[in-house]
C-alpha cells in the first residue's frame, strides 16, 4: 500500500528536487504509515474525491493518473479494518496515512 503513495508522491511532485519521508509506528493491534511529500499538495475539498474509483484532480500534474490505485488501496485497508486518509493543503505537500490492522 504504502508503494502506491510513495509512487503519487513521486508521480506528482511538481519539482525534481522533492523530499519524501516514510515513517512506520508498531501500535498494540495496528501499524500505522505515513508518506509525507513536499509538493503540489491537495485542496481540502478534493481530500475525499482522490479515493473515490476513476476520480483523478484534472489538470493537476498532467492527469498521470487512472484514478484506481488509491480506491484499490481504500479497499484493501477498510477490508481490514483500518483507515485512511490524507492531511493536504495546496502549495504545502501531502502526508497520506493509513492503519493497518495486524492479525493476533
């Protein structure tokens, strides 16, 4: 999952030069892990639209994308019980996060 951020991160950076951090947190049942870029960023009312299927941010980066891995890796994560989410504002990078869940 977190391949698929780090890849958008890479995909969308409006610079050659960007910074991209990854960071893991081991929690007591769940892991959490956040890519965090110093991009384009995203508009908050966009924050929900980028992990609906087929939903990309037109004009943004060239339209690179499909608008399906981020709805993929939104189905994969809640199919475990976790969440995911995207901390964004334009001009100010991204840091999207999610849990996953660890099996006992």
């Amino acid at each position: 999952m977190e391949l698929r951020f780090i890849s958008n991160a890479i995909k969308y950076h409006d610079r050659p030069n960007g910074k991209i951090d990854i960071l893991a947190t081991k929690h007591e049942h769940s892991w959490q892990f956040i890519v965090i870029d110093d991009g384009p960023g995203i508009a908050p009312e966009h924050h929900q639209k980028i992990f609906e299927i087929f939903q990309t941010l037109a004009g943004q980066a060239d339209n690179k994308g499909t608008g399906v891995g981020l709805a993929i890796v939104k189905k994969i994560v809640e199919s475990r019980g976790g969440s995911i989410w995207v901390d964004s504002d334009l001009g100010k990078g991204s840091a999207f996060s999610f849990t996953w869940i660890s099996t006992p």
